[in-house]
C-alpha cells in the first residue's frame, strides 16, 4: 500500500476547476444555542444529558460561529480555498420542526443570509448541507425519524430554506452520513437521540432516504434552473486479511451491503440490496409505492466522507478481545477489530488512504458519469501550540498528503473526482468526544474563541493554490 502512494516522485495535479474547500457543520460550530429564536434540537437534549458526551461538553458554544461568521469567511479567503461546505440548523428555521411558512424563524434565515452574504463577498462557493444531524427536539417528540412523518417534515422545512436562499446557493446537500444518523444514533445509542433498537434504526434508515428524496424534489422545484443537489455519505471499505476463508468473505459482502449498499443501491439503483442483513433491512411494510422512486431520482453529485476502513476477522462478539467491537448484529462469529501493527490517529481511527483510493474507483464504476466531492476527510489529532507560537501538527499534515495522493491517483485512474472539503475548518465539538478530539486545520481555543491557523492549514493552503499535491518527502521531520 505504501510503496504505491510514496512510488512517484512528482506533484500529482488535480483537474483544471478542481474544487478545494473546508467543511463545518452547525450543531458542531455556531454555538448560541438558544439566540435568535432557534429551537432545542436532539443534540442539544442529548449533550444535556449527564454521561452523553465526554467531560459533559455541549454545543451551547462551540466556536460561536453564529457570531464569528465574518472572521470564519476571512479565515477561508486567506487560505485560498474558493468553497465552504457548512450545515443549516433545522431548529434555527423553524424552532418547532415544522408548521411551513406561517412558524419560520426569520432571524434564523437572516443569520444564513448574512453568512452567504459574506462568503459571496469573498468569493467563496457554498457548498449548503441540510440536515447535519441536528434533528428538531419537538420532531424527536413525535418519535423522529423512525416516524414517516419527519421525512415530510423535512421536506418543508428544506422548501422554505430554498425558496429564502436558494438565489445565494449553488449546491445542496440534503442529509450528511444517514448511515451515522440510523446506525450511531438509534441501533448502538452512542449520537442522538441515544436510541439502541434494530427495529427503529431500520426505520429511520427508510425516513432519511425518503427525507431526501422527498427534499431534492422540493429543492428542484424553488430553486433556480442549474442548482446541483446531492447527498453526502459516510463510505466504509470493508478489509479482511488476504487469505480469509470464504465465510469471512461472505461476511465482509454482508458487511459492505449493511453499512454502504444500503444507501447507495436505493439511491442509485431504486432497490435496497438482497445482501443486507435483515436486522438493517428497512421492513417491506414501511416501504410505500413510490417512495423508492424518489429515493433514486437522478443526483447532481454524490458526497463522499470518508475517514476509514473497517476490518473483520473470526471472534465471539459476546467475548471480545482487545482492539475487538461487535460486528453488525446477525453477524456470528465475526467480530470488528483494529489491526494494531497499522497507524492510526488519536481517535483510534485506521490510516488507509488506499481504501480511499478504491472508493473512488468503485463507485466511478458503479456511478458512471456521477460527479463525486469529497465532502469530508480529515484527522484527529493531539494538537498544541510549540514555544513558537505555531501549531506543528505533523500527524494532519502527514494523513492529508496521503490522503490527497489517493485521491489524485484515483482521478488519474479515471474517477470522476470534483473536489475535496477537508474537515475541519476549525477545530469544534466532536460529537460524543466534545471538545477532547480537535480535527481542524485552524486551532480554536475555546476560552477565547481565538483562531491559529495550524501548520496543516498552511500545507493544504499550498496544495489548493498548486491545484496539485507535491511528493511525500523520504523523511517527515520529526
Ligand atoms: C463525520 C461527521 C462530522 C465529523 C467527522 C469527524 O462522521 O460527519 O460531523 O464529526 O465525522
């Protein structure tokens, strides 16, 4: 693996119009949880909630972008980059989750208007996502998204959102990572809304996908001719030792089916797929006529996040040895495990860059002519500032190089690659981590709320203004 990423010595280029942005999401960054007439979402109960998320951090902060917009867009300007990626909060709009027209929020639209305003001021693209997660609490009420009803919900709350932004907003993503959302959130209970059912995550499943079918519909409708609308998902290679037997490899198809088939084959082929587990299926009764028609109606772009690969090996889930997790339920006789000889980055997550390569292929192979964005890829590191002043961090630096390798490979190779939004722009609240695990190129020091761009920041400044990825050197220093 290594020899075929450090083998050439040259800069790798990217195609001319290349995209290079940087990624952020609300719940994560704006803080002011309750300025401005915004609504408690799920994210706000559950980091509420004692025991929920590391040292009891919560989101009521975080960067306070909600305040900071200005100086955030200036950040991205000095660093070149010509695209934000950042979410809208569904509570912001419409505190109470739904009600369409007569219960938006204005001053939650102005607040996004004054952001586009200002990045269209820069110069910067918006790359606008929809729903990051940050599910309306009064909806989670009314049993969320294993409720078919949000799905609708969603769809009106994005139609209002077009119709105020859609002349300032050239690209739409609908929903970041379902698989996260389903999975983390309602079969293994470690997101919001902590929910640990097999039966409710299957559900949720169909709802997210409907919710974006449903949400592309509405966006196409409001929003000016040549608007691109897609949908980012988390994609999870599933890696076994070469000489695994045959039930492994049987278990590795499962895998791939449960975790990554289940949203694209509905999204792009209309059907979710006959190798899933039956425990992840969402149940034929839920399944309406239609529905999956609007699930597969053609994407601008489909958005790739993609961190790392999954391995699989023989064990006994209800005896797991170290490095081990369960694998999907209905699995016997599999477990996850982390192979220990391999690096990985401070949040126990293996460095693969080839398993982003292989992505890329595949799914230029399986989506002929679909334009791809990396939506997010990044690292999670111990960063801290030198006696210099500088935040030296190497480990970024090092995994965001290889990263972009693969990726400039896999273009060479004929993936159908449009750009890469690294994430983090900033440093912010981690999900279930808090604030423990920082993954932006620029270092937010909470207390302050002052901003240092690290020395990531400063290489993947170089690669965005070469549009192209210099050699890895023979040597990192140390
Ligand atoms: C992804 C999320 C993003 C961020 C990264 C590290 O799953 O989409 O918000 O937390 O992980």
């Amino acid at each position: 693996m290594t020899d075929a990423i450090t083998s050439s010595g040259e800069d790798l280029p990217f195609p001319a119009g290349f995209t290079w942005g940087a990624a952020t999401a609300a719940y994560q960054i704006e803080g002011a949880a309750t300025a401005g007439g915004r609504g408690p979402s799920v994210w706000d109960t559950f980091s509420h909630t004692p025991g929920k998320v590391r040292g009891g951090d919560t989101g009521d902060i975080a960067c306070d972008s909600y305040h900071r917009y200005v100086e955030d867009a200036d950040l991205i300007k000095s660093l070149g980059l010509s695209a934000y990626r950042f979410s809208i909060s569904w509570p912001r709009i419409l505190p109470s989750g739904e009600g369409g027209k007569g219960a938006v929020n204005q001053a939650g639209l102005d607040y996004y208007k004054r952001l586009l305003d200002a990045l269209a001021e820069r110069g910067i693209r918006p790359s606008v996502t929809l729903f990051h997660w940050d599910t309306p609490q009064a909806l989670q009420d009314k049993g969320g998204w294993a409720s078919r009803d949000t799905a609708l919900r969603f769809a009106e709350y994005v139609s209002v959102v077009g119709e105020a932004l859609g002349d300032r907003v050239p690209t739409w993503v609908t929903l970041n990572e379902p698989h996260v959302v389903a999975h983390n959130g309602h079969r293994i209970g470690v997101h919001a809304p902590g929910l640990t059912d097999d039966a409710v995550a299957a559900a949720v499943t169909h709802h997210l996908l409907l919710g974006h079918g449903l949400a592309a519909g509405a966006l196409r409708a409001v929003t000016p001719a040549g608007t691109e609308v897609g949908i980012t998902l988390s994609l999870t290679p599933v890696r076994l030792d070469s000489d695994a037997p045959e039930d492994l490899q049987h278990a590795a198809r499962v895998t791939d089916a449960s975790f990554n088939g289940l949203f694209l084959d509905p999204l792009l082929y209309g059907r979710y797929p006959a190798h899933a587990l039956p425990e992840v299926l969402p149940p034929a009764g839920l399944i309406r006529d239609g529905d999956l028609a609007a699930i597969s109606a053609p994407l601008d772009f489909l958005g790739v996040n993609y961190y790392r690969p999954v391995h699989l090996r023989r064990g006994d889930p209800a005896r797991l040895l170290l490095g081990e997790a369960p694998a999907l339920p209905g699995l016997d006789g599999v477990v996850q495990f982390d192979p220990a000889e391999l690096e990985h980055t401070n949040m126990g997550w293996l460095i693969d860059p080839e398993g982003l390569y292989e992505l890329l292929l595949r799914l230029s192979k399986d989506a002929p002519g679909l334009p791809l964005y990396i939506t997010e890829n990044g690292c999670g590191a111990e960063d801290y500032f030198g006696t210099d002043g500088v935040v030296n961090d190497l480990e970024r630096i090092k995994y965001l190089h290889q990263h972009l390798r693969a990726a400039a490979r896999a273009v060479n190779d004929g993936a159908n690659l449009a750009g890469y939004f690294v994430w983090s722009l900033l440093d912010n609240f981690e999900w279930a981590w808090g604030y423990q695990k920082r993954f932006g190129i620029v270092y937010v020091d909470f207390a302050t709320q002052n901003r240092t761009p690290k020395a990531s920041a400063g290489f993947y400044a170089g690669v965005a203004r070469a549009n192209a990825v210099p050699p890895l050197p023979a040597e990192w220093p140390v």
